[in-house]
C-alpha cells in the first residue's frame, strides 16, 4: 500500500490521475494538496483527504510514498525546490523547466527544423491583423490571458501587454495535442488528439478531443524532444497551417494536460511507466469533458451539440457540486469552503 500526494487537486487532470489510482490501485491511499486559499469548495469523492501545503517544501516527500505535481504551478515549485523529482523510471529534471519560457521553447522548436508561427514580444510591432496573443510564461492563472485581437485598439486595451507575446493567426480549425513520456530526449510512449472544441475558444481546455493518427505528429514532437533532451512528461501543441501544409509548433506544457484522462484510458503504458500499475486499454475514439462543455456560453452549446454524437462522456461525477459551487453566492460560497477546512 502506498500514500501518494497528488498537487494541485482541483485541477481536471489531478482528478483524472486519483479517479484511475482508485480504479486500479484501490488499496493506495490518495490525497491532495492545495496552496493556502486554493482548496476546492468541494472535496472530490477519489481523495481520501485534501491538506493545505507548500510545494516548495523539501520535507513533504517525507510524509508519502509519491508527490505527483499536476498542475503548471505545483510543477514548477516542486521542480525548482527538490531538484529532479522521479516518478517510476522517469525523472522531470530542472531542465526541464525551461519549457515554461514559451520564447524559449519557440526558438528550440525552430532550431530542431520545426515549423513555427511568426512571433513579435511587442505589441507596438504588431503590423498584421488578426493576430493571436497570449502569456509569455506557463502558469495556474485563474483566468489565462489569451485570445485574437482583430486591430491595434484592441492590443491597446490588453492589460500587462510586456508579459504577452504576439503570433500570426493560423486560420484552421482545432489544436492537435501529443501527450509524451520521454527520458534523455527519446519519446518512449505517446497520445495523439485533436482538440475540436476548446474552452475558451481560441484555445485552452479541450471540450471535444477525438484520436488522430498522423505520423508526422509524431515525428515533429520526437524531433523536438531529441532537440532539447528532454526528461519527463508533458504535452507538445501544434496548429495545422493551410498555407504552410505542415503542422505548426505552438507550445511545449510541460506538465500533466488537462485533458489528461483521454490519454489514460487509451494508452495505459502511462500509468505503466510512471507508477508501475498495469490495466488494459479502453479505446476511445472521442470523449466530451461536460463540465467543460456546461461552461460554455449556450450559443456554443447549441451549436456543438452534432458534435457529441459517438463522444464517451467524462467529468459527471461531480455535476451537481459544480453547479452548486457556481450558483452560490460569493459569501455563501466561502462559508461553505470555511467550514470544509474547519471539518479536516
């Protein structure tokens, strides 16, 4: 039996690594850990406990067997406080690290030979419209600055344009995603999907991901892995170029995604590699997140319901504490959330 200590549980891909160690380790004991003022309003049913932590702090691997980082923010701090941190035979180095500097990861990709979006880091220099921005750096933002400004008025208006960085538009529809586990810049297993419908629209969370088979996917994400002998696990983003015929590099997460479970129940050697728990494959050709889909404006509800058909339908367990926890009033949202921690 092992305690494992999953961070940032409130996050989606937390949720979908505790419900598949319930699900086939049943005898680990699963907990989460929240910064200060992050612990969710409700506790979901895969934790045995939610505990208020620092991520920084050395001492905590001394509590459990396993500290699982999820999230951009528990990454990074667990990362840059204990060093290399191993999770089975792998390690995510403090190189690795480097990924969240989105310029960087930019410059690597076009030196490995892939295609990459042109790309200013002043919006005084944007010269073509529409014109794609978002944040520099990867982080945990409640709300991720992102999104397509049609004209130099709108730039003007963007709050903290210098942490922003500015990229031509690539007019196709959807993102593709491969999910990677990789030691020493070799690609040992993948996922690949297609983010069809995103939250928000120009990209984000997948509401709608569906399994593609391209080879050439696969090859760019090797190419860049082998480029920066990259250790651990992630997921690498591209957009299709009509002009360019030919997959565009976007960015490098390094860290678990959050439509993390629609890898999980296709390619089990994930959880094979990094915990040493084997169950067999669950092949699923499309899955629909509906929280994610629920928290769309109701236009795009309506006008992506033909999309649902054949989809498997995930994020249910917790429909009605998500509707609760976003109807309430703010006051009475915090003497709920109070009166969980006081209950621990």
């Amino acid at each position: 039996m092992k305690s494992v200590l999953i961070l940032d549980p409130h996050l989606d891909q937390a949720i979908a690594l505790a419900k598949y160690f319930r699900r086939f380790a049943p005898g680990w004991k699963i907990f989460g850990g929240s910064e200060a003022g992050r612990r969710p309003y409700f506790q979901p049913d895969y934790f045995i406990e939610i505990i208020e932590c620092d991520f920084s702090n050395p001492t905590l691997g001394e509590q459990f067997d396993l500290i699982i980082p999820s999230g951009a923010d528990s990454t990074y701090q667990r990362v840059s406080a204990v060093g290399d941190m191993a999770l089975g035979d792998l390690r995510f180095t403090s190189q690795s690290l480097k990924a969240f500097d989105k310029a960087r990861m930019l410059e690597a990709a076009a030196a490995a030979g892939l295609a990459v979006p042109e790309t200013v880091y002043d919006h005084r220099s944007v010269s073509r419209f529409p014109v794609f921005y978002k944040d520099r750096r990867e982080e945990n933002r409640l709300h991720r600055n992102r999104g397509i400004a049609v004209n130099a008025a709108v730039l003007a208006r963007l709050p903290d344009p210098d942490d922003l960085l500015f990229q031509e538009y690539i007019d196709s529809p959807g993102t593709y995603g491969v999910g990677f586990l990789a030691r020493a810049g070799d690609m040992l297993t993948h996922f690949t999907h297609k983010e069809t419908v995103s939250l928000p629209r120009t990209g984000g969370a997948g509401v709608i991901v569906q399994r593609v088979e391209d080879p050439r996917l696969i090859a760019a994400a090797a190419k860049l892995l082998h480029h920066l002998g990259f250790d651990g696990w992630g997921l690498i983003e591209f957009k299709f170029c009509p002009s360019r015929q030919d997959y565009v590099f976007m960015e490098l997460n390094a860290k678990f995604w959050q439509s993390l479970e629609f890898a999980l129940g296709n390619n089990p050697q994930f959880f094979r590699m990094l915990f040493g728990i084997d169950y067999p494959a669950d092949k699923v050709e499309k899955m629909v997140f509906v929280r994610r889909y629920l928290m769309q404006p109701w236009r795009d509800r309506l006008r992506h319901l033909p999309r649902l058909r054949g989809c498997r339908v995930v994020e249910t367990e917790h429909l009605v504490r998500f509707y609760i926890r976003h109807s309430l009033p703010e006051g009475v949202k915090s003497l709920v959330k109070n009166l969980g921690q006081k209950s621990k």
